[in-house]
C-alpha cells in the first residue's frame, strides 16, 4: 500500500472554492475611508434628507439618545462623604443659566446643540466641537462652543507629513493639532471661484472630536448607514415603483387586443363613422366600433403587490438591526404580543445607551459640563463659603442622564422600583431619575404639598374655602 497522506485541519473559509470566491484584499482603516469617505458621507447626507426610512432612523435614535436634553445633576459632597446640597443647586442653576445660549452664535441653547450633535454623529459618523474662550459680561459665562462639520476637516487635505486626514499626530499617535479649513468646499460663499483656503491650526486640547469608530486604526469617524446605504435606497425605489405601477393601474382599466395576422391598414374616411374616426378607450361604446381581429381586454389592478408589505417590512428589520433601532420605531407597527415587544425594546435600549454612554463621555460632559464648571470657578460665580466646604476631588462629579425607556406594563415596573428601595439596590433620588424626573423638583413638589394648609387637602376638588367665619 502506497503511504497516506493526513488530511490536514484547516480553516475552509480561508481557502479559495467554486463556492467560495477570494475576498477583496482589506486595507487599513484610513485608507478605506480615505477613498470612500466623501462618497459615504454625500451618501448619507441625502438619504437624511430625501429617504423616509433614514429620516426615521435618525429621529428615533435622538429622541431616544437625548429627547428633550441631557440631564445634568451635580454630585459635590464635602470630606467627610456628604453631598452638599446648596452648593449643587447653586451649580445647577448656574448651569441652566449657561445652556440657554451655548454656541458661539448665541442661538442654540444645550439641548439644540445636543440633538443636532447627535444626529450628525449618526450621519456623517463624526462631528468637531471648538472650546472657544470669549470676552464675558455679567449675564454671560467667557466659554462658547462651536460645531464644526466633517467637511471642515477634508480627509485629503494635505499640510504636511505629520498631517493625516486633517489630523496632526505625534509619534505614539496622540491628537496634536487639528488643521481646519475656514469654510467647507460646498459652502456658497463665492459666485465663480472659490478663494484661496487658509487653514488653521487648533490645538487638541481646545477640540472635541466626537466620532464613530469602526476599527481600531480609524483617524476619523464613519456613518451609521455604511452597511444599509444601498438597502435603503433600494426600498425607497422599490416603494416608489410601486406608487407609480398602482396609478397606472388605477387610470388604465382596459385595452384593445389584436390578433397576429391583423389587417393595420386604415379605412378609408367614407367607410368610417363619426364614431370611429373618434375612437376614445374610456367610452364603453367603442366595442360596437371593433374591427376584425380586434378584441377589448378588461385589466384588474394588480398593484400594490399584496406580497410587499412582508417584504420592505423584513427589509426594514434588517436595516433596523443595522442601526441600532426597534424595528416598530421606524415601521410604527405594534401589532406583536406582549413579549416580542418587550423583548424588542429592552434589545434596541440596550444599544441606545451604549451610544449614549459614549455620546456623554465623549462629548457631553467634557464640553457641556466640566468646562463651563471650570470658567465659572475661575470667573468667582460660586459661592466662595459653600466652596470652601467641597472636597477638590468631587468638583467636576455629576450624573448626566439622557431618557430612560419607557414603561410597558407600568405597575410591574414601579412595583418593582419599590423593591429596588426597600431591598437597598436603589436609592430614592435613583428610581425618581429612573421615571425620568428630577429628583430636586419632585422633593421640592412634595414639599409643597406638605405645607398645604389641611382644609384644602379636605375640601372637594374645586370647592374653595368660607372666610366668613373668620371674617366675623
């Protein structure tokens, strides 16, 4: 017997088949975005403005991301462990002061500037955000930001060696300056030809740079839609061809038929009617006009398709999943039991606040936080007795929270946020933000409603008190 040779272990899928084309060769991750960044950001843009579903998409991922803003609670306690109420309130009041106008325009307020932060986030996968230190007045904090777009940061933009993508680097690969461009390619600033670019130089310590980091050696961010561009347009076209088909069907009911050794050749006048040199297809008169060989074919709507509503519904779940949504978000169909959509929404939560953990770190409490926090202590608008009380270590400590998700069967989950409370896994103020309130403004309605004198807590609703008892 002639020897045999072992088959060796081996990963199939690395081994080229009839069934198992190559690959495309995978380069690093700048390079990729270098050559189809612009074309994946142009991409995304017009589907945020033209397509439905990614317009769905996007509303859906800022009212769940941030809704109607950020809360910001501060959390300075003293040495001995204690949180300093009058302190926090001071800071917070000063905080809400500063979100009322918080870009360097003066026309944004915090929770503008969140929402759209997000959403070009979610677009375009990144966004730049400019500390800028301004001259203050009495009404006003020294410290601004300004947004500034992708397109401001080209990715060919070329400034010299150390400048990758806009972006100047150290040797460990470090954030050094980032080279903007005074005005994006596309703005209409000029009529014929664009003036020279000056770029500009921002140190990384003054930029935010908020981004959707796909790889690991990714410079810069890329858009949530990359994997589902083409999915969606494919569905906005197919939706659309079906809205045409269906008028068509809708105005064309009948049509004439004619046999394949058919005489075309026409009739002269004198042996035409009246009627027939009129021949028009919506008179139902027409059949006592047919010549020989012709025959009427009277044609049902066929449109829509009544198999399209499974199919863009199950496209929709795939480009759901995707974009880190519920599908029921984007379709508007709750018409599942009870578990599937529980299951459904606990599922795209858990993703919204992976991405709303990274939005606050990232962004929201570097810029919108910590750093009108520090202007106000250095400019002396904290109390300098309450702050002597502080320990240093806990001046920038806050608890930032965004929407919670909503209450299905809301007697279950408020039985068990008591739970939570009487077992000790939650505190008060905890299960408050939970239901997505302010812990300060629920203690101070309760206050309230404990100093409510006992005859208008008897009294019927509506009824108001007799004075002329006390009057007498």
């Amino acid at each position: 017997m002639g020897k045999v040779t072992p088959i060796k272990a081996r990963y199939d899928a690395g081994f080229y088949s009839e069934y198992n084309p190559t690959p495309p060769a995978a380069q690093s991750a700048d390079a990729e975005i270098n050559a189809a960044g612009n074309n994946l950001r142009n991409w995304a843009r017009y589907l945020a403005k033209n397509s439905s579903i990614i317009k769905a998409v996007l509303d859906a991922r800022v009212a769940k991301g941030v809704g109607r803003g950020l809360r910001y609670e501060p959390m300075v306690r003293n040495r001995k462990g204690e949180l300093l109420t009058k302190l926090n309130d001071e800071i917070r009041r000063l905080h809400d002061g500063w979100s009322k106008k918080v870009d360097v325009t003066g026309e944004l307020s915090r929770a503008e500037v969140e929402a759209l932060t997000w959403r070009d986030w979610d677009t375009v996968g990144e966004i730049f955000a400019r500390r800028v230190y301004r001259g203050r007045d009495r009404m006003r904090l020294g410290y601004q930001l300004q947004l500034i777009k992708s397109e401001m940061v080209p990715y060919g933009s070329y400034v010299g060696d150390d400048v990758r993508m806009g972006i100047e680097r150290d040797d460990w690969g470090a954030p050094v300056r980032y080279w903007v461009a005074p005005y994006s390619q596309t703005s209409y600033l000029w009529n014929w030809i664009p003036p020279q670019q000056n770029w500009e130089a921002i140190a990384a310590d003054d930029v935010c740079h908020l981004r959707r980091q796909e790889e690991l050696d990714a410079t810069r961010g890329v858009t949530l839609f990359h994997a589902v561009i083409f999915r969606a347009s494919d569905i906005a076209e197919f939706q659309q061809s079906h809205r045409r088909a269906a008028r068509a069907s809708a105005n064309l009911f009948a049509s004439i038929n004619r046999e394949i050794g058919y005489d075309n050749t026409p009739l002269p006048p004198e042996e035409m009617g009246e009627a027939q040199q009129q021949l028009n297809l919506l008179d139902l008169q027409m059949i006592d006009y047919l010549r020989e060989g012709e025959s009427v074919n009277f044609h049902t709507p066929q449109h829509p398709n009544q198999n399209a509503v499974d199919f863009v519904n199950q496209e929709l779940r795939q480009l759901a999943a995707a974009c880190r949504v519920a599908f029921s978000w984007i379709a508007y169909v709750f018409d599942r039991a009870y578990a599937a959509q529980r299951t459904e929404l606990v599922h795209a939560w858990e993703m919204i606040y992976q991405d709303q953990a990274k939005f606050i770190n990232d962004f929201a409490k570097p810029c919108l936080y910590e750093e009108p926090l520090r202007m106000a202590m250095l400019e002396g608008r904290l109390s300098s007795r309450l702050m002597r009380q502080a320990d240093p270590a806990t001046l920038m400590d806050v608890r930032i929270e965004g929407p919670v998700m909503p209450s299905i069967d809301p007697l279950a989950d408020r039985k068990t946020a008591e739970l939570d409370q009487n077992m000790g896994w939650d505190s008060r103020h905890g299960i408050i933000r939970r239901f997505s309130r302010e812990p300060g403004q629920v203690d101070g309605e309760r206050d309230q409603d404990d100093f409510e004198p006992a005859v208008q807590q008897s009294l019927p609703f509506g009824q108001q008190p007799d004075n002329e008892d006390e009057t007498e």
